[in-house]
C-alpha cells in the first residue's frame, strides 16, 4: 500500500505537532536537544558520586555540602563563557569548537574520578571540571535555543524550552534506575568510567551545529561593546529587582547533604532504591513540564512563584514525619513516604522553572545571547551556592554529623521557615499585565530569566543528594543555570 503525499505530510505534520512541540525536526535541533539529553544522562554518576564522597573519601555532610558549593564555581561564571563564546571565535566559530572542548573536558573530568582521585581535595578538582563542561556546554546550547526562540509566537512561546528540558528529562529516565542498580555489581570508579563515555556525544553532535563562519578576527572590541550592551541592560530596575528576589529566595541555606546521610546510614536507603527514586522523580519532571504547557503557561508570575513557595516550604515541613518516624506511628513506610514527597516536590519544582525559561530566551537581545542569559542564571547559581554554604555552617553549628542527626528536626525547621522569607517581596516580579506583554513590548519581561530555580546545582556533575525532599524546588534534579 503505497502512502499518499497528502497522507505522509499530515503525518510528518501531526508527528511534528506532538513529538516536537510544533519545531521542525531539523539536524540542528536533533544536535541541541542530544546535548541537552546528554546533560540528563550523566545522571547515571550522580548515586555514585554521593556515595563515593561519603564512603570512600569519609565526608561529614558538611563538608559535602561545603565541597558542592566549589565544585559548582563554574556555573557562576557562566558570563565568561558567554563573552568567550560570543565575541572570541576558534577558526572563525562562535559554537561548535566550544562544543567539541566542552565534551573533551568532560570526559577527562569523569576519568579522573574513575583513575586518579584518592582526596577530597582532587576530587573536589575533577568535580569542577565536570561543572565546567557542562557549564560551558550549556552556554552553547542555550545561546542556539534563545536565537532560535526570540521568533516564537506568543501561541507557541515556550514550546521550545519545554522541548529542550524534556530531552533533559528523558535522558534523566532512561538512567536514573541504573543510577543505582549498577552500585550493586560494580564499583563507583567503573560508574565513572561508563559516565565518561557520554560527553563524547557532545563533541560529535557539535559537527550537526549550523553556523555560519564570521569574518571578525579575535579581538576584545566585541567583548567590551557586548559589556556596553550588557550594562545597558542590566541597569534597568525591571530587571535587577526580580533578579535580586530570585537570588533571596535561592540563597536560604539547604539541608541537601545532611538528608542524604540520615536517608543512608539512619534509614538504610541502599543505592538501588535511591536509584528508584531518581526514576520517579524524572518521571515526575515530564509530567510538570507537561502540565505546565497545557494548563499554567499563562498564569501570573507573582501567582506561581507565591503559591511554590508556600506549598514547598509546607510539605518540605512533613519531612519531620520522616526524621522523628512519625511516619511509622500512622503506619506509612519510610520508603513509600519518602518517594510520595520526591514527586510532589519535584513537579512543583519544573512547574515553577518553565515560565522563567519562556520570556527569559526571547528577551536576550542579538549579538549578547549567550552573555545576558549566562549573566542572570550566574546570579541564580551564586544563590545555590550560598544555599549549600550557609547549610554547611548551620549543620556545622547544629552538630549534625554523619552519624548524629538529634538536631536534624530543628535543621528542617530552619531551612522550610527560611524559604519564606521572599514573600514580602513578590511584588520586585513583574505584575499579571506587564508579565503578559509580548517580549518586544515590556522592558519587565526581561526580567524573568533570572526568577528561575536553578537547574544547575541539580546536574549531574554533582552528587546527588536527594533534594527533592528540600522545601525550596530546586529540581534535581535539577538548574544550574543558567
């Protein structure tokens, strides 16, 4: 039976509609959407990673939670890289040779861990340089989806991101199981070396990169006008006050590292059922990028970051249940109650990113893609950072050790009762009818690339630490990151 034209471009068209979001599947879409695929994937370390520092290396939750915050210094620099990739081509390339580089250092990253690390010291070092690829990869491609955004219509704004993040997503799901199935029969240094395989893929997809050569030799005039745009930019109170409410609402301390070891040495969580719940937290993460594009993509910013910030900081309180054993009293299991509050708090997590991601990328003028959204997800990733720092000190002044958790009740407390403080400020966000402009009308639009959670202090160059039990939805996902 032979297919009629008419018949196979309905076909092509309505397989465009529901796969793609309504993107015409090119080579150079497929190549974003693989590195973005890649970024979930590397998820398959993350279990590993954890239980390598805390086993191996014997670190007290402090100071895992100290060693996230340096390892994830790359991401706070994230205008560099935006300045590099912009204004200082490699044989006449914005984006491909940063690809290929990108991808290299990755996998000289995860073989270190699999070989040469022995310290806290150096694997802090390779974890950095791990953040650093992904960081660097992540301008890239987020640069390529903003030029590629910017032409969206309002009726198919975000469509796009949503594409992008489920391919982040996806890669999450098809590993997250194996995360920690494979701790089972084998050891965190061969979860490495099968890791260090996958940023390979970043290296070779570069070459599907359309990209036209630039004839502007290697200069730092292009740098210093982008600076001059950049300030420009950033100068205007619609975009500093909603970025300075996100970086409050990011900065409160996080009790991340201290709940991994209670959920592993006071519960008994072994890394298989850990791996579980990275499957059904990834599943999760598909199923609020959905609900996202079909019901809440037009409500008001003030409203969805309101509500997310009480409903996390009120089921981020019935972890008590869980740190007390309350949950065994009302006769819950500690494992079905652990994995019922990761996807609650998960799809709250993607729920609460994806409006930021809509206006973010068609708001970043030409010329500065890469450095403006670098710029604002840099700010957010500053405020993960002191997240994990200030966590580190209250577990350091608290007592909580590896083996302590008396005051981990009172740590909870802290942290859930601290992720209430921006409330006072929603009003720094853009309001339901400057929100609703389009792009080129409302200079407040600009604003929200930075009201983001931060995704990249949940990627996979980090341990993970369980954070979807945290208050804040910090998606481990996650980040971050922009």
């Amino acid at each position: 039976m032979i297919v009629s034209t008419p018949g196979l471009a309905r076909i092509k068209a309505s397989f465009t509609e529901k796969v793609f979001f309504g993107n015409e599947p090119s080579a150079e879409l497929i190549a974003i959407l693989l590195v973005y695929f890649v970024q979930g994937i590397l998820g398959l370390a993350r279990l590993a990673v954890s239980f390598f520092l805390k086993d191996e290396l014997g670190l007290s939750p402090a100071q895992v939670s100290a060693l996230i915050g340096v390892a994830a210094l790359p991401w706070m620099i994230k205008p560099l890289f935006g300045f590099i990739s912009d204004g200082l081509p490699i044989l006449g390339y914005r984006r491909r040779p940063y690809l290929i580089l990108s991808g290299l250092l990755g996998v000289l990253s995860w073989v270190s861990l699999a070989t040469i690390v022995h310290s806290a010291w150096a694997a802090t070092l390779a974890i950095a340089l791990g953040s650093l690829s992904v960081a660097f990869s992540d301008v890239i491609v987020d640069s390529l989806v903003v030029e590629r955004a910017r032409g969206e219509s309002l009726s198919t704004a975000g469509s796009l991101q949503s594409l992008c993040w489920g391919a982040s997503a996806l890669g999450g799901i098809l590993t997250a199981y194996f995360s920690g199935s494979l701790l089972t029969s084998f050891s965190t240094r061969t979860v490495f070396a099968i890791t260090a395989t996958f940023p390979l893929i970043v290296s070779l997809v570069a070459w599907m990169i359309t990209e036209s050569r630039v004839t502007e030799r290697m200069n730092w005039a292009i740098v210093s006008e982008q600076l001059g745009q950049l300030r420009q930019a950033v100068s205007q109170k619609s975009i500093w006050l909603p970025t300075a409410f996100v970086f409050l609402w990011h900065a409160m301390p996080t009790t991340e590292s201290a709940f991994f070891f209670f959920a592993t040495n006071e519960l008994g969580f072994e890394a298989e059922f850990l791996g579980r719940i990275n499957f059904v937290t990834s599943l999760a993460s598909l199923a609020g990028i959905w609900l996202f594009q079909r019901f809440l993509k037009t409500v008001p910013f003030r409203v969805i970051f309101g509500w997310s910030i009480v409903i996390s900081a009120l089921l981020g309180m019935t972890t008590l249940l869980l740190v007390t054993h309350t949950n065994r009293a009302l006769g819950i299991d500690d494992r079905w109650f652990s994995m019922g509050d990761s996807l609650v708090l998960t799809v709250m997590g993607r729920i609460a990113y994806m409006p930021i991601l809509v206006l973010a990328a068609r708001l970043c003028p030409p010329g500065i893609e890469a450095t403006l959204f670098a710029l604002l997800m840099s700010i957010v990733n500053l405020a993960g950072l002191l997240s994990q720092e200030s966590g580190a000190l209250l577990m350091h002044w608290l007592g909580v050790s590896e083996n302590n958790f008396s005051n981990l009740a009172l740590l909870i407390v802290i942290t859930n009762l601290s992720a209430l403080l921006p409330l006072p400020f929603l009003g720094w966000l853009p309001s339901a009818d400057e929100s609703s402009k389009p792009a080129a009308e409302s200079s407040h639009a600009r604003t929200l690339e930075a009201n983001v959670t931060s995704k990249h202090l949940g990627q996979p160059f980090l341990p993970d630490l369980m954070t979807e039990f945290i208050p804040q939805p910090r998606q481990v996902e996650p980040a971050v990151e922009e």
